[in-house]
C-alpha cells in the first residue's frame, strides 16, 4: 500500500503548482491590461470611434490595438473574456489554505503561545475572515465610488493594517502572513467575479439588446482593477513569507506586512507613471529601497525562546511520543536536526529555524513527527547535503517509529 504522506504531498504539490500557474496567468493579464490602458495614446481622432490605441510588437508580428471607452456600436463575434484566471488562481488558494493550514493546523496554523484555540476554530475563523474582508471593503467602494480614490485607498490600508494586527494576535507568525495574503487575495479575485464580470456583463447586454451601455459600469470596473493592481505584489510577497522566517518570526511581522503594502504603492506607481509616458519616478524606487531597508531592521533573530523538554505535548501529537522508538529517534534528531532547527542555530549562519521548524524538545519533534518521516524518513531531503552524516539506519528508525505511531492509532480507531 502507498504511503498516504506521500499521496498528499503530491497532491499539495499539484495544487501548488496550479495556483503558480493560474496566478502567473491572472498577474500576467492583469499586468498588461494596466499597462496597455496607461500606454494608450488617447490624442489621435480614430475613425472606429476607439478612445484609443497602440502599436505594439511581440513575437515576430505586430499589433493593432485599440480601446473603447465604453463599448463599440455593435457587439463582436469573438469576444474574449479574462475571468478564468482569477477564479483559478483563488480556489487553488484556497485548496493550499485548506490541505496546509487546516488539515496542518496543529503545526502550522495555531500557536497555543499566541492563542490556544482548537484547530476547528482557528479554521473557522480563517475562513470568516476573508468573507468579512470582502464585505468591508466593497461596502467602502461602493459608497465612496464617486469620492476622491485616494481616500479609498487609505481606507483599504487601514483595514489591511488592522487585520494584519488581528492576524498576528491569533495566528501563528506564519499563518498570518499567509492569511493576511489571503484575505487581500479574496479582495481581489472578489473584484473579478462580484463586480468587474458581471458590470462587463451588463454592458454586453446592452450592445445585444442594441442600447447604449451607461459608462458607469466601464468606470466601477476600472476602479477595483486599478485596486487590484496595487494589491498584487504584496500578495506575492506574503504568499513567498512563509518560507522565510525572518519575515513572519518577527514579533512586529504585522508591522513588517503593512511596510510590504506600502512598497507595492511605490513599486507599481514607478512602473505605472512610466507605461503612462510620464516620467521615471526614480523617487519611488528610491522609497522602496528605504522601506525594505526598515523591514530587514524590523525583522527579529530573538523571535524564537528556549522551550524546556516537558513541555506539555498536543494531544493530536501525543502518540507520536508514546510510540516504541520515539527515545531512540529523540537523540538522533538532537544529534543531527537540533544544531539547524533550535530556537538560536548553532550550525552554519543560520539567525532562526529554517522554516521556523524547532526540534529541540520531545514536544517539536512528537508535532513534527510526519514532516520528520518525510524529510529525513523516506527521503534525503534532510539534513541538506547530509550534512550531518544521518546514517540509513538512523533513518530506518525513524519510518519505524512513525508507523508504529500510525499503527497505535489505527488500533484504537478500530
């Protein structure tokens, strides 16, 4: 029989692969479209009636373009409509949120140290959240829609701030960065399917029914995919964050989310002004740089604390540590796993625990116990290199022990 760790590792692997490629394919459109609208030049008098147009070349062939500011008198054939993107790339999320984080959520969701929640609830909430986040702010849009766009936005970062704050005081550092992500990701896929369709939608109908489409549906649209556009490069980093500890480790990580968000402000108005033909804002590249200098500087190596060996063991982890061989596996991660993944490294220049896996008490390793069987058990992937010379038999034990762990619960299952 196949060894059901493995299955779901390959399932998350497909999963994550999929939303890499679908959110390359949404980030990608939605990065063009922007740039194609700024780059238009809107002071030639078209004989199509197009508000306006561009040349473009790409691939061995050149490009006609041109854009109607509300709709073209008659509707086309073949229209082409960019959605599929989007609905992909946040229900594959949503998938990772769910195989990683709830099915996980003793590990990697939930820090009793932070709040002691069971992982149900710590689900629920997750969940909850990013409903509550597309609410709030489509409330916000949708009654300042004619007001001054920069007060939305302030509005927006106040919000982001707030959960960034409300994230980190329930959440491990990990999971909310993540979330955080999460939540702005829910905004923006929410954009499309709430609000950018179905208003494009309305104004197809229009065409068909042979009626002029009101221009307010083409100028709310245009609203949330300028939104969308600020918010993706801090997605991206907060979905990357939890690879890396120094990020999301930090006691000040919801500061050091809401810098983020401000660097894709001035990442994308650098960018933007330029694909507008209206200078190179160095200025905004030159902020970015400060603000990321702030974050590394707010970044923190003391994040993580000596925990003594009694300390209490989750029940969901419990026959881990009551399982024959756990004594013998005991030492042989202390001697080859705990110089890396303790709370101050002693090995190489590691500041904090690769992923910020600690395995310094019975406790980390009876949690970690499956992700031990899998990076160290049944496969080389650690120690990096085998660095610290684990011999096979030492990993023998380790598949031992843990189907062993696996066979006591199927016992008192059955």
């Amino acid at each position: 029989m196949y060894d059901w760790v493995l299955i779901l590792e390959w399932v998350k692997f497909a999963v994550r692969w999929l939303h890499v490629i679908t959110a390359i394919a949404w980030i990608g459109s939605s990065f063009y479209f922007i740039a194609l609208d700024l780059g238009l030049h809107r002071d030639r008098k078209l004989a199509s009636g197009a508000d306006g147009e561009e040349w473009q070349v790409h691939g061995g062939g050149f490009y006609h373009i041109q854009k109607y500011l509300v709709a073209p008198a008659n509707m086309p054939d073949d229209l082409v409509w960019f959605k599929w993107e989007s609905y992909a790339t946040w229900l594959s999320g949503f998938a990772m949120l769910f195989l990683v984080y709830y099915i996980g959520g003793e590990i990697f969701l939930i820090d009793p140290e932070v709040l002691d929640i069971p992982v149900w609830v710590g689900a629920l909430i997750s969940m909850a959240s990013l409903g509550f986040g597309w609410v709030v702010y489509d409330q916000i849009c949708k009654r300042l829609v004619t007001a001054n766009q920069t007060l939305v936005m302030l509005l927006l970062f106040a919000v982001l701030v707030g959960m960034a704050l409300f994230y980190a005081n329930v959440f491990s550092g990990r999971a909310a960065l993540l979330h955080l992500g999460a939540f702005t990701a829910s905004i923006m896929s929410g954009n499309v399917f709430f609000t950018i369709i179905p208003n494009q939608k309305v104004v197809t109908a229009d065409l068909v029914a042979g009626r002029t489409p009101d221009p307010k549906y083409g100028k709310i649209a245009k609203q949330r995919s300028t939104h969308n556009n600020y918010l993706t490069l801090p997605v991206i980093f907060l979905m990357l964050s939890n690879h890396y500890p120094m990020a999301f480790a930090s006691e000040l990580n919801w500061l050091i989310a809401t810098l983020v968000f401000l660097m894709g402000v001035t990442i994308r108005h650098f960018f933007n002004t330029m694909h507008a033909r209206k200078g190179h804002p160095h200025w905004a590249l030159g902020l970015t740089a400060v603000i990321f200098v702030a974050i590394i500087w707010l970044s923190s190596p003391r994040a993580y604390e000596w925990r003594e060996d009694e300390a209490a063991i989750p029940a969901g982890a419990l026959r881990y540590a009551e399982a024959e061989g756990f004594d013998e596996v005991h030492q042989i991660v202390m001697g080859r796993c705990a110089m890396c993944h303790a709370a101050e490294p002693s090995f190489g220049t590691f500041q904090w625990p690769p992923k910020g896996v600690m395995l310094e008490t019975a406790a980390d390793i009876a949690i970690h116990a499956e992700e031990i069987y899998l990076q160290a058990g049944i496969t080389h992937a650690m120690p990096p290199a085998n660095l610290s010379y684990m011999e096979e038999a030492e990993r023998a034990a380790i598949v031992r022990w843990v189907r062993a762990a696996r066979g006591m619960e199927l016992a008192d299952a059955g």
